[in-house]
C-alpha cells in the first residue's frame, strides 16, 4: 500500500470540505493505524491540523500516549504546532510530500528539531516524488478561494 497516497485521498476530502487540502496517516507495522484530514474550517478549531487529528485517532486506538513504533505520512510539511506534536507523541518516522516555505516546522521557518533541547527528534524523510502533486493541490485550492470572493 502507498501511503502517500492514502494521505492525498484525505486531502482531497479536506478539500471538500472547503479545508486546507492535506492529509495524514499514521503507519505500524506496515498498517495504517489513523488518518486525518484538516478540518480547521468544518470544525472551526485551528488546532484541528491533519497530523493532529491523526495522533489523537492513533493515541486513543492503541490506547498508549506514545506512537514510537509508527511513522506518519503528510502531504505537506508539518507547521510548528504539528511538528511539536509530532515530538511530543514520539512519532518514529515523518515522511512528507512537500515543503512549506511559508508555514513548516520542521525544514523551513520554525526548525523545530534543529535545537538541541527538543525531547524527540523523529527521522525526517521528504518524499520529493510527491512533491509537485502537493503543491499544485495546494494552489488549485488557494486560486478557488481567491476567485470564489470576487
């Protein structure tokens, strides 16, 4: 199974919902465990990120606080706030599809797990492959905004 993939498909059901379309999906064991869509908008909560809504479906199925054994898949690079989660749940593993130049966490702006100090430094792997597809979802989505308020 591509994982990627399964977080692009929630993407786009954030998408519909008229959220910022990204995805997550929380992996052990070579099995997804949780996914998560952004449903700042649908839920009127700004914490309400993809990766979030993915930890908490993770943390509350393996009944454990800790998802050192598993890795996440997120179509865009976590912000600072995820990205502290991230640390905070232990995650193993973060693979991500595309940077965020304006709001990530974790290789641009913020850098969280650049300091010394930071309690879990998770591996980080772009996937440079999925990259373009995140981002042209990213523009389609911001351009059908802009034009829905003309």
């Amino acid at each position: 199974m591509n994982f990627m993939n399964q977080a692009f498909l929630l993407a786009k059901k954030a998408y519909s919902h008229d959220d910022v379309p990204i995805g997550a999906v929380i992996v052990r064991d070579g099995k997804i465990v949780a996914r998560g869509e952004n449903r700042v908008q649908k839920s009127k909560n700004p914490t309400l990120h993809a990766e979030i809504v993915a930890i908490n479906k993770a943390c509350k199925k393996l009944n454990k606080k800790f998802l050192d054994e598993c890795d996440l898949y997120v179509t865009l690079e976590p912000c600072a706030m995820c990205a502290t989660a991230i640390s905070f749940a232990r995650i193993k593993n973060i693979y991500f599809a595309a940077t965020d130049e304006k709001g990530g966490g974790i290789t641009t702006n913020a850098k969280i797990f650049e300091t010394d100090k930071h309690l879990w430094k998770p591996n980080i792997i772009q996937m440079p492959e999925h990259a373009d597809k995140s981002a042209q979802m990213l523009r389609d989505f911001f351009k059908q905004r802009r034009n829905s308020k003309i």
